[in-house]
C-alpha cells in the first residue's frame, strides 16, 4: 500500500475510509494504481500519480489536468469522496496541449 501525497492537502485529517485509485495517463498508456485516504483531494492524487507514473517529481502539475468519468474536474481541490469517487475507478491524467488547453487568464 502507498502512502498518500505529502503537502497540498493531501488528505482530510480524521477520515480512515481509503479507496483504491487507478491513475492514467491515457495519452503515455501508463497506470498506476494506488490505496488512498478517500478525503485525499483530486490535485493531491494528480501529484502523486504524476510522480509515480513519470518517476520524476518535476513536472509542474499545473501542466496536467484530472478527468472522472470522462468529464474534466472542475475543482481540484475536492476530496475523491467529494466528486463521488467509488473504489478501483480511474482518474486520467492528461497534459494540456493543442487540443486540450487552460481557460485564458488574462
């Protein structure tokens, strides 16, 4: 069993519920699969997916964005329970690109 991120909020003191996590990244057909606090939040999963599957930690995770059930996931800093995450479902990770680019902030 992994231990869950460190930093970032990775998880919501207090809660013992895990769920089973299958982190992708469709786009390199890498996953890594992973048991995790369910209140751990959706940005801290990316971070710790990315480190695993890349086996770097310099990739700036704001680079990459999470899909759930296929939709992308608004707020990243909702816990898996709290986007209605079940056990041994997939999150894909995905890097902005051409296709698949940030809203402008400007």
């Amino acid at each position: 069993m992994n231990e869950p991120a460190s930093g970032a909020a990775a998880s919501v003191a207090g809660s013992d519920e895990t769920v089973t996590v299958r982190l992708v990244m469709p786009d390199r057909w890498l996953e890594h699969v992973v048991e995790i606090p369910a209140a751990t939040t959706v940005e801290a999963a990316k971070q710790q997916g990315l480190k695993a599957m890349l086996l770097r930690d310099t990739d700036d995770p704001a680079d990459y964005y999470v899909e759930y059930a296929e939709k992308r996931v608004s707020d990243e800093t909702a816990s898996l329970k709290g986007i209605g995450f079940r056990s041994r479902e997939i999150l894909s990770i995905r890097a902005y690109d051409l296709g698949h680019h940030k809203a402008f902030e400007g």
